[in-house]
C-alpha cells in the first residue's frame, strides 16, 4: 500500500508545480461560515480564469496558471453581497479571510439570475446541487426540495429513487445515516428546505466507499449555526387510498459553542393493500395449463422510533459523538387468495389460500465517532465502531382448501436475527497545495440466526417434503477492506484516483440438515474521475468496478411456502456479481445536465421462476445467471417561465442486453425502457402549488416486456403565523396509474404479474416550527452496505 502512495506522489509532482496558490476562508460578519459559496477569479479583461466552492466550514482553496498576473477574485453567496478582492500574482501565495455582509439592495430576479449561474458544480466523484443558488429550497420541505435535483424522483410511497433505482445510500453531512425506511423519509420531510445547503449526486462512488451497489449516493449537506439555539418541529400526517394511516412525529436539537443534540421520534399506525395477479400459461405435452393466480395481502402495521445523538466538541480540532436510534414495528397481515388450473381451456382445480402472520421487528443501531482536523485542513482523521441488532420474527398458519372438501394447513414461526459490528478509519492528507491523499480501513462483522419450522396438517398435500419442515442456518461474515486515493486540482481540471482492496470470507451452517457452506476471496476495486470547467461548460468522466453481494438469506438451502403453486428456497452456490461502470456527464450554465451510462456484468442475479412439469408446481430462487450489459441516458432541464413559475423536465432512457445459461430458465436478448418527468411549482405569497406528471413507456426487456404507465399528483401548502405553522395537502397518482405490470416468456413458460397498490391516495399534513436554528447532523452509524442485504 505504501508502495502506491509513493508512486502517486511522485507522478503528479510535475503538474503540481505549475500552478499558483490562492486559499482562505468565507464568513459572515457574526462569524458563521458559508459552505459551498461559489467563487471565481477574472482577469483584467473580466475574463473567466478559475472557479471553485467553499467546503463545510467555508474553506477554499484555488490553484492558478503561472501565466495569471492580476485579476478580482469574487465569492457569491444566496442572500449576501458579492465580496470581492484584488488580487496579483506577485502575492502569491495568498491566504485570504472573506467576510460576507448582507444583501440590502438586490432585487430577487437579480439573485435568480446569479444563482442560477453557479447552481450546480462537479468536483471529483461528486456532482453538488447547491440549494440557495438554485433558488429551490424556500418554501419546500426536504423531499420537494430534493425531488428537483437532477436524477431525483420519488416513488408511490416517497421514497427516494436515483435514476429509477432505489438502492442508494443516504448520507447527512458525509456520515451514512441509521435512519431506515418510513423514519428516514419523515426526518427528510420534516426539514425545511433552506435547512440544506446542498446536495451532493455521487453515482459513481470513488475508492472510499464502500463497493457494493450502482445506485450511487446521495449526500445532503445541512447548513451548521454557531450561536446557541433550541429549534424542532412537530407534525401530523394522515392519508387514505383504499385505506386509513396516520403518523406522528417530531423532530428537536440543540446546539452551542461545544454541544450538539438532536433528538427524533415518530409514531405510525396504517392499513395498507397489496392485489396481485399471476396468470402462467405453460406448454405441456398435454397442450396448454393455465394457473391463474389472485392474492389480496392487507397488512395492519404500527410502528415506533426514537432516535437520539450527542456530539461534544472536545476542543477546536477535535469532537467526538454517538448515535443511538432504536425502531419497533409489530404488523399483523392477513392474505386471501384463490388460484384456478385450467388444462387446454377446461377447469382442473380450484385451491383457495388462506393466510395469517404476526410479524414483530426490533432494530437498534449505535455508534461512537471520533474526529480531527487541522485548522488549515491539512490533516483529517475520522475514526468510529458502529453496532447494529435486528430481530425479526413471524407466527401464523396458512390454509389451502380444494375443492374435494379437503385441505392441508401449515403452523410455523419463523425468527430471525442479526448482529453487526463494524469499524472504520479514515485520514484525508494534504501533500501540498493542490494534492490530497485519501486512507482508510474497515473491518466488518455479521452474525445471523434463522430459525424457520413448520407443523403440517395432511401433509401430503404439501409441496414441501417433510424432512425440509424445519430449518435452521447460522451465517458468520468478516470483510475486511482498505483504500487509497489522490484527489489533485489543476486550474480547470480535477483528477481523482483510487483503489479500494477488499478481503471477504464466510461460513454458513445448517445444522439441522447437516450441511456447511463457506467461501473466501480478495478483490481490487479501481475508480477514477476526471473533471474540466471552462465558463458555462462542466465535464466528468468517471469510472468505477462495484460488487454485488447476494443477501443473507439468499445462501440459505431453506424453503419457504408461498402458496399451493409456489415454492421458495435459498441458493447456497449463489456467488457476488461485478460491475464494471461509466459515466459521462456534462452540464451547461448549471442547469442543463446530460449524463451518459453504463456498466458491463457478469455472474448477475436472475430471479428464476423454475416451473417443475412433472410435480405441476414453480420454485423460485435466486442465481448467477445473467452476464449483460446496460448504457443508459438521462437529461435535466430547470426552467423559470415567471418570478412566479418553475419548471423541470428529466428524461431517462435505457439500453440492456442480458443472457441466462440456466438449465430450464435459458433466454438471450435485449431491451429498452424510458420515462418522462415534469415537475412543476407555482409561488403564490404564502401558497406554494406543485403539480408532478411522469409517464413510462412500453419498456422491453430481455426475457420481456412491461406496459406502459403514467400518472400525475398535485399537494399544496400554505404558511401560516410568520411560518411557523406549515399546513400541506394533495393527491398521488390521481389517475390509478401507477403499479407493476411485467410479462415474461422463458422457453415453454409465459408469466405475466401484476402487483397493484393503493395507488391513489389523499393526504394531509401539519408541520409547526419552533424556534429559529438550523439543524447540525451528528455522525450516525455507518451500517449501509451491511444492512442492505438483510
């Protein structure tokens, strides 16, 4: 490792040595920093020589071409006046310490028009949406805020999506946060969303993260306040489709010179709906079977968080913190279901389902957190060890009557639990002027316990043997990993390379059955990416090879009953698939954003729907089965029709080429998806109105196709008592557009499967600020890429 370290040094010494030095520090007159303020130097002719932003804590650094003699420097912030300097090159190098003052006389189309200017910027892996410059976060809370950065959307249930994928790591401030599911999408919703000051779109994640996924990061940067201040806000929820649910919460922290303290809970209780629908038509030797499939799943849920995070600013270079957040959910699910067999057009059978299951979960996760930093950022070390419990549990039956009066019933349990520990050191260094070295290491370590046992009533009318009725499996993970990385500015370019080195192995056991699995590899995982400014124009090329770990459960040689058609089971000869992935984005005048990519695969995961001729009945179950390829398209475009009137449009397109050698699951071909965006918002004084179309066409795939949707939702919200008070309202997918309706053909067998939520669903909500601060993120427990297979 030392060995890479100093060959990089010694490659880009030459390019550091061309270029001169300007860095410092912007603030306003109270002394609060101003993170991501844009900056740029001109020369005497007011051209355009070099731009950049300010950090966390509103440090700069800029590297200038020998050939510069005297220009302005100029730092723009939302809401502050420009600051300006003269600056020349005999002064070199020169630190600076810029204080911002207020904006007195700027008109507000004059700040559109700035910031629009400098909204978006690209800087190593990183694409950074600044939310003041863009001029989207007033008014809006954190999810609307979100929802109009570039690659953003939501789904039926809000949940964030990047580029259609919703497999993406959520970080607050850099640190990945332990918040999950329905509480993380609260805590986003319950920020306002000039309480960010930027987010940063990480979709080709560099050597220091972890290398699991393609989905990508996304980071959101709050805005950090010195004085000393108590603030929060509380809020009520409630939405009904086909069906009531409602939600508390409330969000409160403090902060001074050395404390910060950030306390959330939330409250939920709801019925929801899930319609399934799968019609198999089969080729047999007898002609044509039918099995044709409807379930109504209807889930009664109420669940509970509270989180809690401390941080002590230990002196001025140094803080330390902890993050504890615990979650409860108890759902008691009901399932009713008939399937129909048909042979050649004539009835064969009949089987009704009848299904009950009690599922409690508990989830409790905690860190402790250490940092240090140079005044000058020269040095930064990060160290932490973050714990996670998981325990999830279910008890119930399943009944299937036929039609001769008889039936066979399965009672189970099933329990499930896990334990994870990690830790994790990372040192950003600066070697000089221009160059950063990035290090770190990780270890991390799984435990799970799965106990899974059923009791049979005439069981020779169930598709599982008797001797696979009880299962048990014990899985023991260690990862260990390293990286390194450099991170060079030259005027308009910024180079950024890095490799990540992972150690893993595992052992699983089934002792029940009398089986053991374990495997051990070593993988090297290189990034890199390239970026160039010149005036309006920004570019970025990056490339990164990723790894995709099957889930936990997926090793696991259990079956599980579906229905009386349905079997599903664990593949322990399941292997990791790899990614290797490109991207090419451009952006011009920080609004209009192309992005082209792709990645190339191999040993990817194929859900196999094996349908078994001779027993009449399908397995299900993952496997290595696809090695493809996949290049996709997206552009954005914001666009201000009126000081009144906003607009965005996004486009996603994809190509995919995919194969599968399965014996029984075999196919070989391609496809092509795309989906059109509009969001739209209207300011009225008081009243903000936003209206969000999308349409998906016909997409086809390589072993089929899904029809093409469309919908469109419309909320709005009114401030009231100095906006203090927020009260929100509106309704998604007005039309009962929105669902999953996809068809296969693999050889003799055609499937196709709808799955319908509640898709239109009302909704109100009330939001009441307190106080006036802004929220400091403590550092939260960095489980994701552990926990994402659970």
């Amino acid at each position: 490792m030392k060995s890479f370290h100093y060959l990089a040094v010694f490659l880009l010494i030459p390019f550091v040595l061309t270029a001169q030095k300007v860095t410092g520090n912007a603030s306003d007159s109270k002394g609060e920093s101003l993170p991501y303020a844009s900056i740029f130097v001109t020369d005497t002719l007011q051209k355009n020589i070099v731009s950049a932003h300010t950090d966390e804590q509103g440090n700069f650094s800029l590297a200038i071409s020998e050939t510069f003699h005297s220009g302005t420097l100029t730092i723009r912030y939302m809401g502050y006046a420009d600051y300006s300097q003269k600056i020349a090159a005999r002064d070199f190098p020169l630190h600076l310490k810029a204080i911002l003052q207020p904006a007195t006389n700027t008109t507000l189309n004059e700040v559109i028009v700035k910031a629009k200017q400098n909204a978006i910027t690209m800087k190593g892996d990183k694409m950074i949406f600044n939310i003041d410059m863009a001029g989207v976060g007033l008014g809006n809370n954190g999810l609307e805020t979100l929802r109009q950065v570039p690659g953003i959307q939501l789904d039926k249930d809000e949940n964030l999506l990047f580029r259609g994928n919703g497999d993406i790591q959520i970080m607050i401030n850099g640190k990945k946060s332990s918040l999950q599911g329905e509480a993380l999408r609260e805590y986003i919703r319950s920020l306002k969303g000039d309480d960010i000051a930027s987010i940063e779109i990480i979709a080709q994640p560099s050597a220091r993260y972890d290398a699991s996924g393609t989905a990508g990061i996304i980071n959101i940067i709050l805005k950090q306040k010195k004085e000393k201040h108590l603030s929060g806000n509380a809020y009520a929820w409630a939405s009904y489709g086909e069906y009531f649910k409602h939600q508390y919460g409330s969000r409160m922290y403090y902060s001074d010179s050395l404390w910060n303290i950030n306390g959330n809970m939330s409250y939920y209780k709801g019925n929801s709906v899930n319609h399934r629908h799968i019609r198999q038509d089969i080729t047999v030797p007898e002609g044509n079977r039918v099995i044709d499939q409807y379930n109504k799943w209807r889930p009664e849920t109420v669940s509970k968080s509270l989180n809690l995070a401390v941080e002590r600013k230990l002196s001025e270079k140094q803080l330390i913190s902890t993050d504890w957040y615990y979650f409860r959910s108890d759902a008691d699910e009901n399932t009713y279901g008939t399937t129909y067999e048909f042979l050649n057009g004539s009835p064969v059978t009949t089987v009704n389902l009848s299904k009950h299951e009690q599922k409690p979960s508990e989830r409790l996760t905690g860190n402790i957190f250490y940092s240090f930093a140079t005044d000058s950022t020269t040095t930064k070390l990060d160290v932490q060890a973050n714990l996670a419990r998981y325990t999830t549990s279910s008890s119930g039956f399943q009944r299937n009557d036929y039609t001769d009066n008889s039936y066979m019933q399965l009672n189970g349990t099933n329990t499930t639990k896990y334990t994870i520990v990690t830790t994790q050191t990372d040192l950003r260094q600066r070697l000089t002027q221009k160059l950063y070295l990035e290090s770190g290491l990780k270890y991390s370590y799984i435990h799970m316990d799965y106990y899974n046992g059923y009791d049979a009533y005439n069981s020779g009318l169930s598709i599982i043997p008797d001797s696979l009725l009880i299962n048990n499996f014990i899985y023991k993970e260690h990862l260990t990993s390293a990286y390194a990385q450099v991170d060079l500015s030259l005027g308009k370019w910024n180079l950024m390379a890095g490799l990540r080195t992972e150690y893993f192995q595992y052992e699983a056991s089934s002792p029940i059955n009398h089986q053991s699995y374990s495997n051990r590899y070593t993988n090297l995982f290189p990034s890199f990416s390239i970026n160039y400014k010149k005036e309006n124009n920004q570019y970025q090329l990056s490339y990164s090879r990723r790894i995709g770990r099957p889930g936990y459960l997926s090793l696991n040689p259990y079956y599980l009953y579906l229905d009386a058609y349905t079997l599903q089971k664990g593949n322990p000869a399941l292997k990791p698939e790899y990614y290797h992935s490109l991207q090419l984005s451009y952006i011009y005048k920080s609004a209009l954003n192309l992005s082209l990519y792709g990645y190339l695969y191999n040993n990817g995961f194929t859900d196999v729907i094996a349908y078994q001729p001779e027993e009449n009945y399908n397995i299900n179950y993952k496997a290595n089965a696809a090695t493809g390829k996949k290049i996709g398209f997206s552009a954005t475009y914001p666009y201000q029709v009126a000081p009144w009137w906003t607009m965005q449009f996004n486009f996603e397109g994809t190509y995919s080429s995919e194969s599968s050698e399965i014996p029984g699951f075999l196919y070989q071909g391609n496809g092509f998806r795309h989906e059109i965006n509009l969001y739209e918002n209207f300011t009225f004084k008081d009243w903000t109105l936003n209206i969000n179309g999308f349409y998906a066409g016909r997409s086809t795939s390589p072993n089929g196709y899904s029809k093409a949707i469309g919908d469109f939702s419309i909320s709005a919200k009114k401030n009231l008592f100095n906006k203090t008070l927020q009260l929100s309202g509106g309704c998604t997918n007005i039309l009962k557009k929105s669902f999953y309706h996809h068809v296969t053909q693999i050889q003799n067998v055609s499937t196709d499967w709808t799955n319908r939520w509640e898709t239109r669903r009302f909704y109100v909500q009330a939001t009441y600020y307190f106080g006036g601060g802004k929220s400091k993120s403590v550092k939260a427990a960095s489980l994701n890429e552990e926990t994402n297979r659970m």
